[in-house]
C-alpha cells in the first residue's frame, strides 16, 4: 500500500518506512528504463535538494555505492541513521541547485 512503512531505504537503510523510486540516471538524461532505487522520502528529497539531475550525471552519481561515497551524501548518512524511519528532516536546497531551477 502506497505510504505504508514496509520497506528499507537501498540509501541509509532505515526501516520499516514508506519508500520511493529513484532513477539512479535521471530520466531526463535517458535513466527511464535504467536500474531504480528505493530511497526513504528524507533521503530521495536530499539527493535532489544538494544536486540537479545535470549534476547527478557529471558527477557520476548513478549508484548507491557512488552517492555513499560522496562527501555531502556521506555526511547527511551520518546524520539520517541516527533518525527514528518515520522522521521526515526539514531541508533547504543548496544555494547552487536553487539558482540552476
């Protein structure tokens, strides 16, 4: 059922919690039928607060294993494990991703 806590976060690994698709390439640069994560909603809607889709695909972050490594991913996991799974953090684009939309 659509909003049911049920699932686990591929990200952070949280759960029991309400999970979304996420195009690993972004569907916009050809990720349509390309291999999909289910991200928590905290973790799918940082992801996309820190980083447009442009960026995402330079950036070479069209994995889970390349969004864990990355430093600012990297440093919100730190923070998002500590989190109870239904906990849905405030956030705030970056500066850069808020100009580029």
């Amino acid at each position: 059922m659509k909003g049911q806590p049920s699932g686990t976060c591929e990200l952070c690994c949280r759960s029991p919690l309400a999970t979304t698709v996420h195009h690993l390439v972004p569907r916009e640069k050809g990720g349509a039928l390309q291999p999909t994560a289910l991200l928590c909603k905290a973790c799918h809607r940082q992801i996309h607060a820190l980083y447009t889709n442009d960026d995402l695909v330079t950036l070479d972050l069209t994995t889970i294993a390349a969004l864990r490594q990355d430093t600012q991913i990297a440093s919100y996991l730190k923070w998002i494990v500590k989190q109870a799974p239904g906990a849905e953090p405030k956030l705030r684009k970056s500066q850069r991703v808020r100009g580029k939309r």
